[in-house]
C-alpha cells in the first residue's frame, strides 16, 4: 500500500508543476499581446496627431497658395473623406478584417 501512496503522491506532484508550467505560458503569452497592443495603440495615437497636423499644415499652406481663406482646408478634408470612403469600402470587402487576421497569425507562429 505504502508505493501506492507516493505514485499518488507523485502523479498529484506532476500534475500541480504542469498546471503551473501552464499559467506561466498563458501568461507569458498574455503579456506579449497586451505589449503589442498597448504599443500599437502609442504608435496609433502619435501618427494621428501627426497626420492631423499634417493636414492642418497643408490646409494653411494651399490656403496661401491659392489666396482663399477656406479652399485650402475644404481641399484637404475632400481627401481625408476620399480616404474614409476607401476604408469604409475595404470594411465592408472584409479585406482589413483579412489582413489583421492573417497578420496576428503571424506573430502568433512567430512565437
């Protein structure tokens, strides 16, 4: 009865070191998804206040280009809604949600 005793022992043993071994992978792998993620969202932020001034800057420059005192911010906001237009159409194909598919099982295989 007594080996009996310490199989159990030792089953119960390896099962708590494979379930923690688990948890730490889980979390490893938690814990790179919310890095990207959290440096794609700074990433995201600082390249939208970049193109807005961007934008605002070339509004300023076509308004002294062409002597008007709005054409130039009414020409940049018809290419940003030019621009909306395109990525609501590439929404609705489905070839974003594609894309961002195929590229997080990218760098989940590149683990």
């Amino acid at each position: 009865m007594f080996p009996f005793a310490q199989i159990v022992n030792k089953i119960n043993e390896y099962l708590r070191l494979k379930a923690e071994q688990l948890k730490l992978e889980v979390m490893g792998r938690v814990s790179k998804v919310l890095a990207l993620v959290i440096t794609f969202l700074l990433v995201a932020v600082l390249g939208l206040f970049f193109a807005l001034f961007l934008a605002l800057t070339l509004a300023v420059f076509l308004n002294y280009v062409l002597e008007s005192e709005f054409l130039g911010y009414l020409i940049v906001s018809g290419i940003i809604l030019l621009k909306l237009v395109i990525l609501i159409v590439l929404l609705k194909t489905n070839r974003i949600q594609r894309w961002i598919e195929s590229a997080i099982m990218n760098l989940a295989s590149d683990e």
